[in-house]
C-alpha cells in the first residue's frame, strides 16, 4: 500500500505562503493575537513631567535629571512604539483600538490597527505616523466600563484562546462612582443583581467568563499633583482592575525608562 500524502487545498496554502514570504509568523496555537487598549480621551491632552532623557531616547542629548512637559497622549505613543519594537517575532502581530467616549458617538472604541499578520516596522511606522495626538480636548470621555463591554461583545467574545489585553489610561472614569462600584465588585450579588457596573465590576464579570484565559494588563500615564497626599485615584483604578484581571499593574514613566518588564509580561518572554 503506498503511502498516503497530504494534500492543501489552493484556497489553504493562500495564507501559509503570505506569511512565509512576508517574513511573519502567525500568533502561537492556543493564544489571540495580544490586544491594546488605548486611551484617547480629552484628558489624555494634558501635558505631565517626564525625563527628557527618558522620553526621547538614548540618543537624547539631555542633561542629567532635565525634565521635560509632554501630553500623555504623546507619552503613550512612545511607549507603543517601544513595546511593538520589544514584541518577539514569534508574536506576529497586534491589535490596536483608540479608547474613547464622543457624545452622539455609539462606539466607545476606535479600530487603529486589526488584529492582522504584518511586519513591526509596518506597525511602528503606522503607530508613528498615524496615531493622531492632536484631537479635540472637549466632548471626549473617558468610558473604561462601556468600553469594555462592548470590546468584550465585538472583539474579546469572538476569539479563542489565550487573551492578553492592555489598558492604557489616566484612569479618569467619567460615569461611574468608583466607590458604589467597588462595593458592588466586593458584593456577593450576582452581576444581574449588580445596580451598578463600572469599571471594576465590568473586570470581574470578565474575569468570570474567561477565567484564566483573559490577562488584562494596565499602565497609568497622569500627572501627580505635588499636594497629593493619598494615591491618585486613577492609579489606585488601574492597580485594581489589573489584579481583578488576572494581569499586571505598570506605572508609565517608569516604562520610558525601561519598557522591557512590560513586554515580558504582556508578550510573555524575557528580554
């Protein structure tokens, strides 16, 4: 008897051969493509003292501790584009969707980048030049809870696998009582029960449906206000929603010093 061979339908070696001569790898068996989040509200407008020397690079002719005011928005743009450059090649790609609330508006979310294969230096040309930080301050809100939701329902909910999802933010909720909503997310009602459900009771509901298989990683980028003697309240948000998501709490400014613990966690590798 001889012995049988496997034959590929033409429709099924169609995107076997992209990806091999294109250079890319598909994401690995069993795990979404990794999935950003980021926050392109009004606040993310507002300017916050960084390092020069951090902010633009080891190229960078700053002075030693010489700081500099920069938008957030731009701050996060940096920090994209640093940690696509760190994403490993086995990764293949990412998605990227622009966070936001315009009255009148249905969507919550913007689509940047789809979830598709390409090469880095294509998504960080495109995070470069594309990724628009000049926008209007006003009627754009910060709806991390909506957000979600509706992230979950077009996005999240039509994957399978593993699913790495990472928030960028200032944390500045818009429509929800963070108080109510973190006594209802300790609450043993059930999420139907739930009169209200914001930010942190939308994290557990999703930590109850995907279980193990979601990871949600936060990074906080604001200002810290000199007077401030308590933690700021979109940090302490941000801190709460990663440990109620299963992932990791990062702090921005840190990460324009060092953007390699946050790839390790979100890629899942070393660097």
């Amino acid at each position: 008897m001889k012995p049988c061979k496997m034959r590929l339908a033409p429709t099924a070696m169609i995107p076997l051969f992209f990806l091999l001569i294109s250079g890319m790898t598909a994401p690995p068996v069993g795990a979404a493509p990794p999935l950003i989040l980021a926050d392109a509200s009004g606040s993310m407008r507002e300017t916050v003292e960084v390092l020069r020397r951090d902010f633009e690079g080891p190229d960078s002719d700053a002075e030693e501790g010489e700081t500099i005011h920069v938008p957030k928005i731009e701050v996060m743009r940096t920090l994209l584009v640093r940690l696509v450059e760190a994403m490993p090649e086995t990764t293949g790609t990412v998605g990227v969707y622009r966070l936001r609330y315009i009255a009148g508006n249905p969507d919550r979310y913007a689509v940047f980048l789809e979830p598709e294969p390409r090469e880095t230096k294509e998504t960080v040309k495109r995070l470069t030049e594309d990724f628009s930080v000049e926008y209007p301050v006003f009627n754009r809100r910060t709806d991390l809870a909506d957000g979600l939701r509706q992230f979950d329902e077009t996005v999240l909910s039509e994957m399978e696998g593993e699913r790495s999802v990472l928030l960028l933010s200032d944390g500045r909720e818009s429509f929800y009582d963070l108080d109510r909503d973190r006594e209802a997310a300790a609450s043993e009602e059930t999420d139907e029960e739930k009169a209200v459900r914001g930010p942190l009771t939308e994290t557990g509901r999703l930590r109850k449906v995907y279980g193990e298989v979601l990871s949600l990683f936060t990074v906080y980028l604001d200002r810290t206000e000199p007077e401030e003697e308590e933690e700021p309240e979109g940090r302490r948000l941000l801190e709460e929603m990663a440990r109620s998501g299963g992932g990791r709490f990062f702090d921005g400014a840190a990460l324009l010093n060092d953007i390699g613990p946050l790839a390790e966690a979100f890629f899942g590798r070393e660097q």
